[in-house]
C-alpha cells in the first residue's frame, strides 16, 4: 500500500473514530440534560414544599399573636369597663352621666366577652359579613373612624410639640 493509500486509510479511520466519538458526546449530553432536567423538577417539589410549609408556619404564628393581642386588649377593655362600673355606682343616683357611664361600662364587658369568646377571626368574620351586607354604611364607618383618627393623631402630635416647646422654654430659662 502506498502512503496516500495509508494516509486516506487513516483519515477514514480518524473519521469513523470522531463519528463515534461525536454520537458518545451527543449520548452523554442527552443523559446529562435528562440528569439535570430531573434534579431541577426535585428542586422546584422541594421549594413547594418548603414555601407551603413556611407559610403555614407563618400563619400560625400570626394567628397564635393576634389572638394573644386579643386576649390583652380583652383583658384592658374588661377593666376599663370595671373602672367605669365603679364611677358608675360611685356617683348620685339622679345623676344622667350615672346612666351613662353605667351603659359604657356594660357595653365594654359586652365588647370584652365578645373578644374572649370569638377572638381575631370572629371580628374579622364579623366585619366582613357586615362589609358584604351594608357596603355604603361600612365604607362610611370606615371613613369616619379613619377621620376621628387622624384628628386624635395629629392632636396628639401638637401636644407633642407644644410640649417639647415649652420644655425648651423652660430649659433655656425663658417663658
């Protein structure tokens, strides 16, 4: 054989051999992209599970602490009404603010017991069952108390700054 016979011998020996090698290599990447396209689905079923089980832990968390507040401030609401039960029956028999007072401090047990025995998500039942019912009445509530609010907000915040001034006043030595 002739050395352009060997030579034309080789070249289809290193052609067949890079054939072979070219379909390995397309082989191999399919088993790899296959590999890392099920990985990727084990990851995505992993974060799902773990996002659900954080939110539901949040949320119990939530509700554990909002039901908490609401028990304090069930707690705070039964004493102030003591508070005004006791101005009640300390006070004259004719007088109008006994009656008064008297119906605020029932009001505030009424409130109190309510608090106690539906919690957080009975108010918030509560409120939307109402929402759903009288809409324009709800939106109306809402606005007023978002009213009467803010003027005790910024009432609050003047006393604030008038009292900072005068502390000012009086530490510089003037009045």
């Amino acid at each position: 054989m002739s050395d352009a016979g060997h030579v034309q011998q080789a070249g289809q020996a290193a052609k067949e051999q890079a054939s072979a090698t070219t379909g390995q290599v397309r082989q191999a990447a399919g088993e790899v992209a296959g590999t890392a396209a099920e990985q990727a689905r084990t990851v995505v079923g992993e974060v799902r599970e773990q996002t659900g089980t954080m939110v539901r832990d949040l949320r119990r968390c939530v509700t554990s602490d909002a039901e908490g507040q609401a028990r304090r401030a069930a707690g705070t609401l039964r004493q102030w009404a003591d508070d005004l039960g006791g101005l009640a029956q300390n006070a004259s028999d004719g007088s109008p603010a006994r009656s008064l007072v008297s119906q605020a401090a029932d009001g505030g047990h009424r409130a109190a017991d309510y608090l106690e025995k539906n919690g957080v998500g009975g108010l918030l039942e509560d409120l939307q069952g109402f929402a759903r019912r009288r809409p324009a009445l709800f939106l109306g509530s809402a606005a007023l108390t978002g009213f009467v609010v803010g003027r005790l907000a910024k009432a609050g915040h003047g006393r604030s700054g008038l009292s900072a001034a005068a502390a000012a006043a009086v530490g510089s030595g003037r009045r």
